[in-house]
C-alpha cells in the first residue's frame, strides 16, 4: 500500500466526515488508524480533521518507528497518559480545532478511554464527541484490490492452519493442542498473529463460544475449530466440524443441513443483494429443517482488518453502534456460518470467507468442507 | 475451586458492596465473572446483590455447560442482545432492585455496551450506575493459595514457552516463527490459551510494543519475547531478551543495568512495602545510569486472572479506572520488569512473576537470564 492509497483514504474520509458533519476525529482503535495512517500500534492516537490534516501521537520510543510505516503531517512522542493528554490538546490548538463535533470510537473507548479523552485538559469546551463508528465502517467496507489479495492471503494461512490442526485430531489429544498446532501453522504461512482460536470437542462442540480447553478427544467426538489469522494487518475466517472415528447418523443429517443452508446462501451472494436476504435464506433453510432452536448469534458478518466487523445484521449492528447494513457492494468481504447449529450434546458449523463481486462471489477459504476425516 | 471459594469470595463481595454503598453489580467482564462464579465465559453477564444473590444470563445453547462450572442461584439462557437486556430487567425485578447504586465495569465497557446494559428496558430508573472496578480490584488484589498454584502451574507454561521461543532464535527465522513455538508449548505445557505474545528483534526491540511480524532475525540481533500464558483462567508474565550470536558491549552494559534494578526491586519486595517504593527503586537504578529517557510506562503490575491487573503504579491506576495501590499485602502477585529500556537501535527487558509473602517474595518464572544464548 503506498502513498497514493492513503491519499485516498484520507480523501473519502474527509467526504464522510463532511456528510456527517464532523469537524475532526480522534481516534486510538488500532484497525481504524492502521486503515487511514498504516499504523496502528498500541497505545496510541490519531487526530484527523476535516481538511485532512493528520497527527499522530505514539509512545516516545517509538516515533522513529512509526515514522516507517504511518502517513502524516506530525507526529509526537508522549511518556506517559498525562503526556498523551497534552498531546492531544497541542494537536486541538494547533489544527484550531476549538469548537464542533468530534467523532469518538464508541464501539470501542471503554468509560476509563473515554475520561481521559474527553478530559478537560485534552478536548476543548467547545467541541462536542459523538460516535464515528458506523463513520469508519462506511469507509472500511468495501475493499481496494490490495486488501483483497490481502485477505486472500490470510484465507490461504487459514487453510494451512486448519489442515495442520485437522491432522492434529487424534483420541487422547486436548482441544489446546490442536489449536497450538493450527496457531504455528498460520504463523508459519504468514500470519503476524491471529484473533481468538476456538477449538472444542464432543459436548464442548454444542456451546456457543468454544474456546479451547485441557479436554482430550475420544473416539467418535466431533471437533469444532474456528480459526482467524491476520497476514498484514488483514483477517480471514475459517471454521469446520469434524469427527474423530465414527459419526452419528444424526450428527451426519445436522451437518448436511448445515452444510446445504450454507452453501445455497453463498450461492445467492452478489453486488445488490442484501445481508438481511442471505440470512433469511440461511436461517430459513435451517428453520425448516426443525433447527429454529438451536442458533446463537448471527450467521453472517463483515471480514477486513478485523475478523468481524462491518456488516452485521440489522439487529446486532445496533447493539454494537453499527448501523443497519446497505445492500452488499462488489469487493466487501463477509464470513458466511458464523453461527453453527447447537444442539446439546453436540454442534456442528461450517464457515467461509466470501468475496463479494459485480455478478456473484468468490469463495477465499477453501479447505474441504466434510465431516469425516480421510486418513 | 469448590463451593466453599466461591461462597468466601462471594460474602467478601458482599462486604465491600456494604463499605461502598452499592446494592449490586452488574457483570460482563469474564475475569470478574470467573472470579465470583467460577465461569467466565463470552457474551454472558452477571447480576450479584448485596445480599448475596447470584444470577447469571449466558447465550440459550450454554445453559447446561454453564451450570457444569457457575455457582449461582438462578441462571437464563438468552437468544440475543434484546433477550440478554430482558433477562437483565427481569432479574432487577425478581431481586427487588428498583434503586440504589449499580456497580458497572467502567474500565471494560464500551460506550456500547455501557448504552445496552443500562438501556431503559433493562435497568430500572431509580438505579444509578456507578464503576465497580476498584471494588473488583479490591476482591481479587490478594489470592489465596489456589490461586498461587495456578499462577505457578502457568509460570511453568511460560518457563515452557521461553525455552521454546529461545531454541528457536536463529539466523533466517522470523519473529512470527518464534512465537510460534513459544506458544505452541505453552498449550502443550497445559495453556488453554494466552495473552497477545510479543516477539521483537533487531531495531525493533527499541519500540513499546514489540507485536511479532514476518522480520527475519539477522546475526548479532537482540530478539525480545514476553510471554503471557493462561492456565485454568489464571496467567503468569514473563520476558527475555537474548542476543543471536555475539551482542555488544553496549548491549551487554545495558542489560547488566536493566537485570541489576530488576533483581535489586525484586529482593525489596516483601508485604508491607508499597508499589511506589519498589517502583522508585527499579526507577531511580535506571536514572542513575543515565536510562531515564529510555522508558515507556509502568515498570511493576499485578498478575493474576488477567496478566496485567491491579495493583497498578499510581499515575497509570487513575487513568484505568484503579485506585492508587495500598501497601503490598502476602500473596499478592506482580510482574517486575513491564517496562524495558528502549534506546532506540535496540532495547533490553527482563520480566518476572513474583508473589510477596509475609517475609519476602517467591519468583515464580525461573527461565535463566542472560543475553547470550547458550549453545
């Protein structure tokens, strides 16, 4: 990403922030300063105005560094959270901006974040925080080429990290070990690290959020791993069911189902369609087929610089500051089997990172999708 | 953990409710929730009065697996956020809470979240919220001796994953691979997971918050590595620096004065003795040999469910929602060595887990240190 992309990004921004009448943002999310500067390290911010200034402000140490990677027009070096507050203060003044509103990542500022920035020795009187979240999600949610490749990428560390942690599945072996064996082999292919891995087995598999624990495997157990690494700042998403030995005619049946409503749902996934048409395909499917009751959580949501972001279905979108989805555009990314079928003793899922394009979709992920394991 | 633990932690609850005026709390933060309930799962709250009672809300799928590790006397499965902002109200009802003070994760909610779990359907006018993080703090600041074996069990983990990390530092490989392996033997050390891994090598060394990338690691590289793994919910932290192949003289200065303070505050740690002090100590050492403007934030913090917890030095407390630390009291745990000196080409970090006991401190992570490896 050179230049020119920031340019952009920069330029769109600077629309948005126009529309939504913001005269400034000031932002310490590290996906949303990554995606308008190209860095996003810890423990720092970026004021953005209206005119397209930007100013950064990074640990003292590491001014140098980022000046490697992040586009600006200042940068800062602070010690410490009183030094960040004056900061950010300096950047106020300098820009003059002393008045109007100022867009906050609501979705993210804890209340002790929120404090310190809206401190009186930070933010001027004037000037007003609201919420830019659904600001930033326009912005972030229809990819260039380069975050495709990107995500690409990360879809393809997905795949090695889930055939190293399917070859992992033997009886006798924990839930933390598989996962231990799909994390080295997505950093291997790649990946700078990962989100939260999720493996769990037999009953563990019915359970929403199935983080791995010391569970070993025993014979005839389904295994559920959902995988999310993150290759140049960019994610993927990745989760398959499968079983160790034998399965059930029943567990064979659910997976079917699963498997069908999620696959007839990528199918209809095109420039135009709506979120809330595929998951009515996704769920209805899953509905008919007597599994009304055993969902959790949408079944469907945004891929980016973050594994789940932008769009979320109209319900949960509201819950976490999004706003309800527009109608899908070519080059947004979206996870299709967020949510598996839960059924008690056990659950199955099945789940793809999904390309939107201009006349249909293009499918990232691409390990076998089947239940039993060929040795 | 048996029922006894938790029915102790509970009442101590209850007291520090009584001490703070508060007529319940309001959970969603999974440490705090593990911490009073013995589950901490996602996406789940719990609701806890001042005279003991105990509700939990989790999504509709995880009600049975709750019910294998929570301690509580009423628990609802929910299908979504506005079901989880039902099952709220309804306990508010059924507790008799229609006002008084709400204890509220200032320091972990969102603005979101803060917007969803007191949304008019869900808390009763009368209710006022209130940041119940020091009070939080306060419950878990000292562990009992349970705890104190499972910090161990995961300093071990740690100890585990340094070695690894360490055997794999070598011409060629990249920083991401490092990790790798320490993680991989962390989970197979018995880690159900860990905190976010920091490889740094070369120049990189020098910044905050060494992240791993795809750097290859060159000869005469310092590679630094802080590992934070979590053993049945409870974690340990621990950091090295090693050089591959021949440091510097400079380097190899630097490091005796970094390990120098770091064991100098470590052998002045014992209850009693305040945080300040010892960070004065571990702070003023560094000073004194012309490091002062080579730091970036806290040198000491607690250890415990989270890697990084109360007590926490004063300055950073207050803007994390903590109150400034009392004096040290017996089987508090703390990390000594947070933050390295950072000169700018490379940096140097030591990082320990030390529990202070009646009459002096335990060092729970035990990996050698030194600079050079030994091959």
């Amino acid at each position: 990403m050179d230049r020119t992309t920031f340019k952009k990004r920069l330029d769109r921004c600077c629309s948005l922030m126009k529309d939504a009448g913001l005269d400034a943002l000031l932002l310490t999310k590290p996906a949303n300063m990554f995606y308008l500067t190209g860095d996003g390290r810890l423990c720092a911010f970026a004021i953005i105005t209206r005119g397209g200034r930007v100013a950064l402000g990074v640990p003292r140490t590491d001014v140098e560094d980022a000046g490697w990677f992040a586009h600006f027009d200042h940068i800062a070096g602070f010690d410490d959270e009183v030094g960040m507050i004056h900061a950010i203060a300096h950047y106020f003044k300098e820009f003059g901006v002393t008045q109007g509103s100022l867009g906050l990542e609501y979705s993210f500022l804890t209340q002790s974040m929120m404090t310190m920035l809206t401190h009186p020795h930070a933010k001027p009187d004037g000037v007003t925080p609201t919420d830019c979240t659904p600001l930033m999600s326009a912005l972030r949610i229809v990819k260039d080429d380069c975050e495709i490749d990107l995500i690409r990428h990360a879809a393809k560390a997905a795949d090695a990290g889930m055939a190293a942690a399917v070859k992992a599945v033997k009886p006798g072996v924990t839930e933390s070990a598989v996962a231990a064996e799909a994390e080295r082999a997505m950093r291997l292919e790649g990946a700078d690290g990962f989100w939260k891995t999720y493996v769990s087995a037999g009953e563990r598999t019915g359970i929403a959020h199935g983080l791995p624990t010391q569970r070993k495997i025993t014979p005839g157990d389904l295994v559920m791993i959902d995988l999310h690494p993150v290759v140049n700042a960019y994610s993927a998403d990745l989760c398959r069911t499968v079983c160790e030995g034998s399965s059930s005619v029943e567990q064979e049946k659910a997976y079917e189902v699963y498997l069908d409503a999620q696959q007839a749902t990528i199918e209809k996934i095109k420039a135009g369609v709506t979120v809330k048409d595929i998951e009515e395909t996704f769920r209805g499917m899953l509905n008919m087929a007597g599994h009304g009751e055993h969902l959790f959580g949408p079944l469907i949501h945004g891929v980016g610089i973050e594994f789940e972001e932008a769009p979320l279905p109209a319900g949960h979108a509201f819950f976490h500051g999004e706003k309800a989805p527009e109608a899908l555009k070519e080059n947004t990314v979206i996870a299709v089997g967020n949510c598996g079928l839960y059924l008690g003793p056990w659950g199955v899922r099945v789940e793809d990172t999904v390309v939107v394009t201009r006349d249909g979709h293009m499918v990232l992920t691409n390990f076998p999708r089947q239940l039993l394991l060929e040795l």
